[in-house]
C-alpha cells in the first residue's frame, strides 16, 4: 500500500522531467490542462462524492458543494493564467534619464519553481486534498506535483489521483507532470528530495512544525507553505450583543459545528459580555439541538478532539454551558469560563479542539477587549460582531496583528475562492503568513522572479516582448497595462 | 562600544512601540518620511563619504555614487507608496453569481510585519548597510528598523544612523522607528527576540545560513532573507566570442574588478571557447594593468580572499593566467582551467573568491554549455555574451533555473533600483529566491496581506474604501485600476 522509496525516487525525477517539459508552455496550453482536470472532475462527481461519503462520514451536499468549489477554483485559475496575472510582468525600458544614472532595459516575469510536494487534509477531501488548492495553483504556476496522500480518504484521494492524471494525459501533458504517494517515509523523502522545490501542507501544528523543521534543515532549504492550527476568535460588542443576542447565538452554533467542527475556520472562541448565562445555555442548547451529527473524520482525530476538550473542560475556572456527549456522532459542547480567568491562564486560548466543541469567554461591561485580543497567538480569521457606528479601530488593529482575515457580522466558517481572498496568518496559523492557500493569490507560492537585464528582443521570453503574443496584463515604465497592450518605449 | 543586551531590549521595545503608532499613517505622511531621510543623506553627503573614505578604501567616486543611490532609492519608494503599489489592494464586491456560490464582499490589503532587524554589508557601505535597501524597504512598508551595524564602517553607520534618527525625529516620525545596535551577542538578540518580525542580512554564506537556521528555530519562525554567496557565472558563445572576444575581455575585466572585485554579483567564472590562452592572458593582462588598486574592506575580508584564491589556485587542473600579487592592494588574478577539469570537480564552480580573482573556464568547440551551466548553484545573476540571432533557448532556461538574474551581453555588476529589478536568486545566493532586496517590489517582503470579510463600509481601512481616499492603485472585481480611481460595485 505505502510507496516504497524507489517509487517515490521514480516519480519525483519524472515529475521534474515533466516540469521541464511543461515550463514555458503557453498559457492556453496550461489552462486546456486545468481545464480537462476540471471537466474529469464533474463527469464523475458521483463516484468521487459516493466515495467521499463512504471514507469521511461527511453528508453528500456538503461533499457535492466542495466538488464544485474545486471545479470551479481550477478555471478561475485557468483565466488568472490566461491574463498572466501569476506572471507578474514588469518592463522597464531603458532609460538614460533615470534618477540614479542610466538604467539598462530590464524586464522581470515570475517563473515556476520545479517540483512541489502537496500533502492533503484530512477534513477537506476535495478542496484540500488531491486536486485542491495547494495542487490546482502549483500546476497552474506551471509546477510538477507530487501529492502525499491522506489516508483518512485512501481510496477517494487514490480515484481522484487517477482521475487528474487520466485528464492531464488526455490534455497531452506530460507524463509525470501529477503524481501521488502513500505513507510516512513517502513523505519524508518527498520533502527531502533535492528536487523537491517547495511543500504545501495542511494539516496539525505539530505535523508541521516537524515537516517545516525538516524543510528548513535541508542542504538547499525550501519554502514550506504550511497551514497549522487556528482557534479563529470571535468577539462580540456590547452594543450588538444588546441588538441581536439570539441571531448572533443562532450563527454561532450554526458556525462552529459546521462539518462537526472540523474547520481550519471554526470559530473556537466567543468573547460575550453575558450576564444570564442559563439564558444564553438555554438558547445555544436549542440551536444545537436541530444540527445533524456525524461521526469525525477519523478515529485518530478523534482521538485528538477528545484530548484537547477534556483538557480545556478540566482546566480552573471553566465550565460546561452545553454538554455535549460521547457517542459515536458526538454532540456538540459549549464550555464556557470568564475573562478573567483567561488573562490568568492565557494557553486556554490556545488550544485548538478540532471538532465539535468550543469555548465561551464572559467578560463584564466595560471590559477592554483589545486586552484580551492582546492574549491571542497567531490566527486564520477573527471575528467582529459589532454595530457600523462603533469606534472598534483598536480592537480591529489587535486582531489584524494576529489574523490573516477579518470578518464583520459574518462567519469565519466559508471560505470563497477570489482575487482578494487571503487565507493565511501569523504563527502559528501558518508558516507563512505572507502567503494564501486559497484565492488567485495562491499561485504566486510556487513561482518566482527572474529579471532579464538587457536583453535582444529576439532572446526575450514571450511574456516580456514589447509586442506582447500572450496578450497578458503587465506594468511598463511604472504604469499598469491591461491585457493585451503593447509595450512601447517612450 | 557593543550594545548591552538591556540596549538592545529597550530599543527593539522602542522600535515595536514605534511601528504601533506609525503603522497606519496616510501614504503622504510615511513618504515624508523617507524625504527627510533623503534630503540629510544629500546634505551630509561631504561628511559621509569623507567618513566612508577612511574606512572602507573605496573610492570618492563610487562612494558617492553609491550615496546617490541609496538616496533614490528613498524618493523612488516614496513615490511607490503614494501610488499604494505596495499595499496590493483588491476588492471583490459581494456577488451572487459567483462561480461556486454567492460570494461576500472581500477586501485585500497588505499591511506592515513589525519590528525588522536588517543586518549591515561590508562591502556597500550605503547602499546594503545603514540606510541601504533593507532598511528602506523596510521603512517604506511601514515597519520599524532595528540595524545591526557592520563594524567594517563603524564611524560610518554610527554617524549615518545618528542623521536617520534626527532626520525622523524631525519629520515628525515616532521615537525609536529607526535605531542601530552593534555586536554579534546584540545581533543574536535582535534574531531571538518575540518583537522581531523578519530579518533581511547580506553578507556570507556561513554567516547567513547560521543565522537563517536560528531564524527558523524560534518557537515562532520568522522570515530571514539573506543574501549570501554568488559566483556569477558568465558564459561566452562561440559566435560572440569570434565576433568580439577583444571587447568582452575588457568589459569582464572591468567587472569582476570594480569595487575591488568586492560586489555580491562579481563575474567570478567566465566560460569562454579559448584556443589561444596565451593571446587571452597578455589581452587580460593589459586590462588589468591600467585597473585601480585598494585595499580590500577588512583584514578579515582579505583572509577570506587570500584563503579562497588558495584553494582554487591549487586545484587540480587549475593554472594561473594573469598572475596578481599579495600586495597589500593586491593586483588582480585570473585563474584558469577547463570544461573537462569542471565536469570532474563541479565543486571548482562553488568557491567565491570575493575579492579581485575570478576563474576561467576554457572550452573546446561545440561543447554543450547547457551541461556546464547544470552544474552551477543557485546565483544572484547569470551572464550570456551570444549573438542576437543564436538560438540559445536550452542554455538560457537553465541559468535562468539558477539565477534570479538573467543578463545578455552586458555586465553583472552594477545593480539598477527600478521596478523590475530582481536581485535574489536561489540558495545559496539567497534564503528566499522568491523576493528581491534591490528595487520596488522589495517593499513587499516586510508586509502581509490580510482581507477584510463582509466589512461595513464605515469599519474599513482607507485603503479599501470604495471612494479610494488615499488615491492609490487597486484590482477592483478582477480588474487592475490606475491610481485614484473609485471602486463601484457593478
């Protein structure tokens, strides 16, 4: 079952020869290649989702719904490409008159980085899994991928591997440009490989902290793109605690059990300013009660959830609002404690309960909650339920220090596919927080630049010739060029 | 004279607290900033290359020069953040129709990492040292500046650093965004310490990977980008070199001797269809012969030379061609070897001589320079000397693999500030080949972007407010709009 190292060994080298090959196509060749991957995937979402629902305990839209936002993510990147925005193509023209002294003609354009080891999620067996997001924008910067399987959906990530390389075959790719491997040392060979030119990774803080470690330690050290954990806080005001306590309650629940709480985005944290707490027990126990329960992902996760909500539930000054249960599909718990007990044990806002379970925090009238936002490490999202009017500048700049996206009224739970989509943070959310793994953005981790100083036009790269075959947008001289304009010097 | 752990507490203390008031001050105000920065550098200018002078051995000339440079450089990212090209602002309205279900109203923004401890150059006393790229990029990001001084110009970048903080005292800025710190125990501090958000370093391979490895062994990791060691390769085409091999050997000789042959992208191998190597050496010879001499930077630097040009020299297959002296301004060596002595020891193409020495490569007609140019390293820049019609596209992308410059018959040295400058490369010429610390786009490397989900209109920053107060650049809906332009929701 496990991929023995000389496997490993083959498809790496097979996946760089096929990068070498795929490198410098056109973009219309590329995007035909995404584009065939995206069609393979719809015509049969019915095996895939079936699959899905047998290996994840996952509900069928749910797993339909994540089909389509990885369709859907593969041509949103296909028209990126197409109107080279992952290039990034700047033309300077020479200029004798420039500030410093003359500058030559200089010209700059992202270029792919090689071969890219993707390591899928467990909780997200499409949009984070074989074909997800790590892999759709590795092949779309014009990467080789070599996926490290997770085992928690073997035989839906083996189909869909066969799948993707099925349609990147018909699609006259080269062969090798997508492959997949099973186990431990597969992986670790994947992140060792001289070869290897960048990692994307989702999954546990430890597990990637000891990859990144890995990556870091290397002869030639490489970028490890690395989504770890995030408790994603969410504060509540007084004043919109006061307008619309039950609907921001009825959010709440509905958020945080989302896919049984197994969300890098599930809000763990509420700071409320609650007075009746049996009220509020009340209210969240009745939300509850109407949420369809499934068992977790995987006996091992389980395992981990179970772990972390008896260690927060055991800790001084915290309660159990709503008590969830044990069974197999597990009801959801609220725990709740105080603000002040936070500010004493600061680490009960760092752990992470990957499941359905979460943790209330009271704070009285008048309380600073930037000192409480104070206390928080480094997150994927954070949540502001307010109202307009208020003046919450401080609170929203304590968050943004420690959060990669900010949410108003909203819930963190959900995560579009767009250009400004940014879904990343602080450690150790990510071990790179000026990164994306989802939106257009995403691209950009697996290229890098490469300027042409002083080029003959005839040994220039399609992309930086002034009459610009590829059509794409560029900026030349300084000013932004929509796609398709010529590049004339002045 | 070093700094106490205590000093360099309270300023990396200072330093945050600065960056917490300055960090979301109007494009106008930060860029008045850099100014007053630029206009001391400029009225300074006598004392400071005066001081330059005495402690580095470089000439007046290439001091101001330099001065010049790094004085640009600040007026040229000033005019960068006024347009917001920095801030990399897109805005996706909230759209129903979107691909794979109604999105929300997304906003992105990149903003300032924090404190940045930049590490000072030897051997470009303005333009990589106090107040050179790192620190301006820095700055222009909107991050405070811890510098590690370079004791190579002590008098120098103490007297540098004592005009910046004045300059910003008066400009207005906060107390403590900018301050310098001396000491190998006060450089380790200010890599450790939990305030310090990344680290940009120029100087030695050994230095910088000791210090990348620390870097990345935080309990939080921080981005460390370094750039280390490049040899610079330049290979010379049978065509070009029958056309013209008189001129290339005077423009390499001029190169890889400027500034003592002390810069980061000294042509340090020459690959080159030699026959008559005794016709090529009076030729080198007599170029050099008219070639200034200096000491080199440091006694420490010179060791490092001496024992470098020692290893090569005594290589197996490795003769002198131009025989330089240990003077105390030595005269200039070449060495020379072939292609065959190369395949056999690849590690001849790893060894900087940073100081005035470079190797040259002889190869016999018709040899595949693409094998050559496979066993490079990774290089800041990578030089063809060819004819505008040959057909060079293998040898081309292979460098282009390992470099993160490309140049065509033209010189390495000499680094423009423009915004397609790319001066990184992959390891080991840098820890991070996917960002520049020369030109615009190294502002980038101090920011992170964050997106503001589903914001009420009143809550949002500035920058991505839909009347567009600042006047900057954005990508509205997927569309790039020119500065000061309105973002409408279709």
């Amino acid at each position: 079952m496990h991929t023995t190292p000389e496997q490993v060994e083959n498809q790496i080298v097979a996946a760089h020869a096929a990068y070498e090959q795929a490198r410098d196509v056109e973009p219309q060749v590329r995007g035909s290649w995404l584009e065939a991957i995206a069609a393979a995937l719809e015509a049969n979402a019915d095996e895939l989702v079936g699959l899905g629902e047998q290996e994840t305990h996952l509900d069928q839209g749910r797993l339909r719904f994540e089909l389509k936002r990885s369709v859907f993510q593969l041509r949103l990147f296909r028209s990126e490409i197409l109107a080279g925005e992952h290039l990034g193509a700047i033309i300077d023209h020479a200029d004798q008159d420039w500030g410093m002294g003359p500058r030559p003609d200089l010209r700059r354009v992202n270029v792919p980085l090689g071969v890219v080891g993707v390591f899928g999620a467990s909780n997200f067996p499409f949009a984070f899994s074989v074909m997800g997001g790590d892999t759709a924008s590795a092949l779309a910067a014009g990467c080789a991928v070599v996926h490290k399987i997770h085992e928690g959906h073997l035989q839906l990530a083996l189909r869909t591997a066969a799948l993707v390389e099925k349609a990147l075959a018909s699609a006259g790719a080269p062969q090798g440009l997508f492959s997949a491997v099973v186990g431990r040392q597969a992986a670790e060979a994947l992140v060792d490989h001289p070869l290897t030119k960048a990692i994307g990774f989702t999954g546990s803080t430890a597990g990637g902290r000891a990859l990144f470690d890995r990556a870091c330690r290397r002869p030639t050290p490489i970028p490890f793109y690395g989504e770890l954990g995030s408790i994603n806080p969410v504060f509540v005001t007084e004043q919109a605690w006061d307008v619309r306590r039950d609907a921001i309650l009825s959010g709440y629940a509905a958020s945080f059990t989302a896919g049984m709480g197994q969300f890098c985005t599930k809000p763990g944290l509420l700071f409320a300013p609650v007075e009746d707490t049996d009220e509020v027990a009340a209210l969240l126990q009745q939300e509850l009660e109407s949420k369809s329960l499934a068992p977790l992902l995987s006996p091992k996760l389980r395992e981990g959830f179970d772990a972390a909500l008896d260690k927060v539930r055991s800790a001084e000054g915290v309660d159990v609002l709503v008590k969830g249960d044990d069974a197999e599909a597990p009801r959801p718990t609220v725990l709740a404690t105080t603000a002040e007990a936070v500010l004493a044990q600061p680490e009960l806002l760092e752990q992470e309960m990957f499941g359905p379970a979460t943790l209330l925090i009271r704070y009285r009238p008048g309380t600073d909650l930037t000192e409480l936002a104070g206390l928080l490490e480094g997150q994927l999202t954070a949540t502001v339920q307010g109202e307009p009017e208020e003046k919450l500048d401080d609170l929203l700049t304590v968050l943004r220090e420690r959060s990669g996206r900010l949410v108003w009224n909203a819930w963190p739970t959900g995560v579009s596919v767009t250009y400004a989509q940014q879904h990343g943070g602080p450690y150790p959310a990510t071990t790179a927080a000026s990164t994306t793994s989802v939106g257009t953005a995403a691209i950009g981790r697996f290229m890098r630049p490469v300027a042409y100083d002083s080029f003959a036009p005839e040994q220039l790269p399609p992309a930086l010739r002034d009459n610009n075959p590829w059509n794409i947008t560029r900026r030349v001289d300084g000013i932004h060029q929509p796609a398709g304009q010529k590049a004339e010097a002045r």
